[in-house]
C-alpha cells in the first residue's frame, strides 16, 4: 500500500559542475508500454504492490458493469459513490492496466491524501470584537468545517453544532474515523472526535478539527452565532512508514474530499464557507490545470456559485506558494500572521495568498472540554471562514465573491517581495469591512531569512513525540517583527464557561530550514546517522516530513520515511535505480534546508516513476540531479 501526498511544483533550480561516479552495468530490463499506459498515473503500484485508485468513467451509469470487470480480474472495488463517474479500487500495475483497457474508463490515479496543515488577542486584531459590538456575530449562517471531526459536547460550542457527516476511506491498514465504522455516516454523531479510534496512546489524533472550529464558530470565536456543519474527512492509517515512524497517523484521501465537496452542495442550511485546513504538495503558480487542481475546481466554482466560498490552510513549509489545493485560483488561500502584524516566519507566502489572518499562538477548544495553543496556517484559516459567516449573515443577497473582494480591499495591506517581486496581500480586517472603511495604510514586512531555531514538528501530526527529539532544540523561534508598529486595539475579553485547565504552550511548525548550503550524499548519511551529526534528529525529521510531501518517490517508491531507511537509501549503490534515489533524496534533503528548485528532480522523479525508463535515462537523470549539487 502505497500514499502519494499530492503533486509537486516546479521551480528553477541552478547548475553547477560537479565530478560524477562510475555507474556499474547493472541489468535493468525495458518492459514495452502497454495501450492502456496512457491512462495511468506514472509509477502506479511501480514495485508490484498493490495501490488504492480512482478510476474515473465515462459517466456514473458505467459503475456496475466496470466493477464488475475489475472483480473479473481480481482488482478490489472498494467504494461505489453511484452518483458520481469514479470508484475507488485496490490492485497491482498490471490489473490496474488491464482494468484502464476498458473503454469506459478514462483514467486511473492514485487515491491521493492530505495531511491536517499543522497545528495563537487575534479577534481584536481583525476587529471582530468591533463586529460582535454592532451585533454581527454570523448568526442565521453556518460554517462547514471539513476536518477530523469535533467534540460535540464541548461548551464553546453551545448548542450550535448544525450538522455532521462524515467520509472516511477504508482499505487494509486504515481504518474509517466514522462511529459506525463505514466509509460514510449522515447525522448526528457521524463526525464525533472523541470515539476509541480517533485515541492511539493516550493522544486524541482527532484534536484538530475541534480546534479549528472553535476558530472559526465557538464562543470566543469570529463568528460566535454562526452555526457549525462538522464533516469528518480523515482515515486512521496504521503504517509507521506513512506516519513518519509513529504508529498511527490521520490522512483524507482526495475520494473523500470530493465526496463531502458534492455533499456540502447539497445541503439546504446557510453557508457562508467551507474550511479545509489541510494540504498536501507545492505549486509556485495556480494549480487549476494540472491533474489534481482539474479535480477540485469545479468543486470549488460549484459551490462558490452557491455562494459559498471554500477556504483552504496555504501551508506551512515557508514557501513562495501554496499548497493543494489552495492553490486552484477560485479556492481562498490563507496564510498565517502573528501578534505583531508580521507574517509568520512559517507561513507560505506569495501571490497565490488572498489573506493573512492570526495564526501564531492561537488559543481554541479541543476535545475533552478542554482548551489548547496552536500555531499555523490551520488557526488562520478559520477566521477567514468565520470572517465571511459575518459578512454573509450581515448582507445575505450579496454575491460571495463580492463579499470575499469587499474583504480584501479594507484588510490590512501587508507589502513584501516574493519570487523576485513585490507582492500585496491583505491581512483580514473584518471589522473594517463591516465598518466601510477605506484602505488602510500598509504595513512594509522586514525581510525575513525564515525560522532561526530548528523546525520541530508539530506533535499533533502523530501518536506521541518524535523519536529522541535532542534536549537542546526545544525553544520556539522568535516571531518576527513589522517594519511598521500596528495601530494598537482595544483589548476585549471573552469569558467561556470550560473546565480550567492551563493551556499548553504552543508547538514549533515544521519547515524548511533557512541555511542553504548544498551537502553531498556522504555528508547527509553522516548527519542521517544516529547522533553522528550536528543537525537535530527532530529537524532531520520534519525534513524527512516535507521530502515527502513534495516528492512523488519519497517515501512513495523507498519508503524513506525514517532516519534508519533514509540512511540506507543514501548509502544504496547496487543498482542504477539505486543511484538514482540516492541522488534524489540528497537534493531533497538539500530543498529541505533551505535551497531553491525542483526543476531538476521533478523531472529526474518523472524518468524514476517510469516503468519503462532504460538503464541509460536512469544514469542520465542522476548525473542531472548529482550536477544540481
């Protein structure tokens, strides 16, 4: 079973000359492309395992005779959405290439999976507290939160849970988060975040989404009238080397997004907006042509005509860009700003970014009537959601994308450079919006080199702590500070009723390093290996953690997802293919640390995942990738 977390951009990446290995003749055979090929998503189910897909039809009268086909020839039908031209399926290459045979089948791709994007006074700071006053608080309008589910008894949310549903892949080695233990639930306590299968060693993985929601709608949230639609989208995987070496991990598969997608659209409630606070590669540019942007955004345009504005986490990765699919160019991309009106040293950045709300030390529910500080582009999502239940409940009639354009013009304008150009984004100002207010004076962002401590990864990204994280990397990078002091607010203060218990403090996001130095495969192994170099095992884990969000071979195709087998694919010589990955993960590693470009190992990545490439394509890629060093 294999997980590909999306598909990843393509940036310019410089050359230089470096001396190259001798490559041994190992025999690699040329198999000849089948007619189906061009049907299939390059290096599906490459090593012989069997991988879940889509198969998408002709139309959604054809599920019953293609499933019928794909029993014949072994392939496992695993869901059968019969209002929709696609069914999910588990199978070998070669089944699925005589599956892709029928003419009713159009294509067959990876059931791909999103990650939770990870996981804090921010509602003066965008003047809600203004709003609340005037007595906008988004009632008459809902939220839909697609997530992991939320505590539904929790007292931040008083009452106002307006409708749950859940959508969770099942296959070997994962299990569905829905109570009933189906792929899909409707109805009260279908997206329930406190049932025995959203707790693995004490730790509710489940947590986030209560979290969110409390953001975006609970009693001391932007919109405390708006009412919540909470929709579990995550499955449970048990698979260490999916989870980066935790026993247990949530991902959505792309089948279950497009699943609740199609169900928010055919609800009868109110609703202002859809928050996705979760994502899954890189794109530099919008993504609506590509494969994966071609999937969400009818979606997203469906229910932007609807007038519902689908609002999605930008990332975390410190990056020029965003992540899938805040990248489709209808979606409304979120990047996270911190106390002091400065970007977020974490947060991506960058044109493909609508707004910038609060998203460092945010404080909101959690399961277990508790409450929790979190940081990233998860918290600051949310409030854009919540900001347009306000916006909506105040002035229903009004076109959603005016409403979203009316949010932009009064924001806050912060002003920086981006992929060599300036760039103008506007930080949310409901209150402002609300209030007519003309544009505000923007705010210069002081150049930023990213975080200056060690990237940890977030512990809600898994069952427990990393791996022997090292005792001395354990402080936060300081937040970054404006060029320009912020017009200083008003305090306000919310008082909910909730079990007192101390907050914990806030958790490092995991992101690229900063340094920007290029290591060789030798001196990465050294580093790799266990307490043999200067880089903390945490940080060479969240690196390890963005390689495979950003790369279509790791952990896809090697299974590199922990210090151990990384080593080994560093060390790996024997085979051609060998040299390859081992090339491959070194530049990712040196992406991972701070340098730029991908052009390079997206298209070496495109000859690796190519069951036909010859021994020669094989040994040119890795001189390309080993040149880019």
């Amino acid at each position: 079973m294999r997980f590909r977390p999306l598909i990843v951009c393509s940036i310019v990446l410089a050359l230089s000359s470096v001396s190259l290995p001798a490559f041994a003749d190992d025999p690699v055979a040329t198999p000849t492309p089948a007619p189906s090929q061009g049907k299939l998503e390059e290096g599906l189910a490459l090593d012989g395992d069997t991988t879940r897909a889509i198969v998408e039809l002709t139309d959604a009268a054809q599920h019953e005779p293609v499933a019928g086909a794909a029993a014949a020839q072994s392939v496992d039908v695993l869901l059968q959405p019969q209002s929709q031209p696609f069914m999910v399926v588990e199978g070998t290459a070669e089944e699925l290439a005589r599956l892709a045979e029928d003419p009713r089948v159009t294509s067959i791709h990876r059931d791909r999976t999103y990650a939770p994007a990870e996981v804090g006074s921010n509602i003066t700071q965008i003047g809600a507290d203004k709003a609340h006053e005037k007595n906008f608080t988004g009632a008459g309008q809902n939220v839909v939160v697609l997530d992991t589910g939320i505590d539904r008894d929790h007292p931040y949310f008083a009452g106002r849970l307006a409708g749950e549903a859940c959508f969770s892949a099942v296959e070997s080695g994962v299990e569905s988060l829905c109570p009933n233990g189906q792929p899909q639930q409707t109805g009260e306590g279908a997206a329930d975040a406190t049932t025995a299968k959203c707790l693995s060693g004490g730790v509710n993985l489940c947590e986030h989404g209560t979290h969110v929601a409390g953001i975006a709608a609970g009693g001391g949230g932007v919109a405390p009238g708006a009412g919540i639609i909470a929709i579990q989208v995550f499955s449970r995987v048990n698979d260490e080397d999916i989870c980066m070496g935790e026993s247990s991990c949530l991902l959505a598969f792309e089948s279950s997004l497009r699943l609740a997608m199609d169900y928010v659209a055919t609800l009868t409630q109110p609703v202002a907006a859809v928050n996705l606070s979760l994502g899954g590669a890189l794109s530099e540019t919008d993504c609506d042509a590509t494969e994966e942007g071609a999937v969400f955004k009818p979606k997203i345009d469906a229910l932007l005509a609807k007038g519902i504005a689908t609002v999605v986490a930008a990332g975390n990765e410190f990056f020029e860009g965003a992540s899938y699919p805040a990248c489709v160019s209808s979606a409304v991309a979120v990047g996270a700003n911190d106390g002091a009106d400065a970007i977020a040293d974490f947060s991506n950045r960058g044109s493909l970014v609508d707004f910038f709300a609060p998203g460092v030390d945010i404080s909101s529910s959690v399961p277990d009537n508790q409450m929790a500080v979190h940081s990233g582009t998860s918290m600051a999502t949310p409030h854009v959601a919540g900001a347009l239940a306000l916006m909506k409940a105040a002035s229903p009639q009004t076109p959603m994308a005016d409403l979203i354009n009316t949010l932009k013009t009064t924001g806050r304008p912060y002003q920086y450079e981006a992929n060599g150009t300036q760039v103008t984004t506007p930080r949310l100002d409901v209150g402002a919006a609300l209030a007519g207010t003309g544009t505000q004076p923007p705010i210069t962002q002081a150049p930023t080199t990213g975080p200056t401590a060690d990237p940890e990864p977030d512990p809600t990204d898994g069952s427990g702590p990393t791996p022997e994280p090292d005792p001395d990397d354990q402080n936060p990078a300081p937040a970054p500070t404006s060029s320009v002091t912020p017009v200083p607010l008003p305090t306000v203060t919310v008082t909910v009723t909730v079990t007192p218990t101390p907050a914990p403090s806030a958790a490092a996001v995991c992101t690229r390093g900063t340094s920007g130095a290029r290591m060789t495969a030798a001196k990465w192994a050294v580093e790799i290996h266990r307490s043999s170099g200067t880089i903390p095992d945490s940080t060479l884990n969240c690196y390890l953690k963005l390689i495979g969000k950003a790369s279509k071979v790791f952990p896809e195709l090697t299974k590199a997802s922990s210090l151990g087998k990384a080593y080994r694919v560093l060390k790996g010589t024997k085979t051609t293919r060998d040299k390859l990955d081992g090339a491959l993960l070194t530049a990712w590693l040196n992406w991972a640390h701070g340098t730029n470009g991908t052009t390079v190992l997206t298209a070496a990545e495109k000859v690796r995942l190519s069951g036909s490439a010859s021994k020669a394509a094989l040994k040119k890629a890795t001189r390309n990738v080993l040149r880019s060093l």
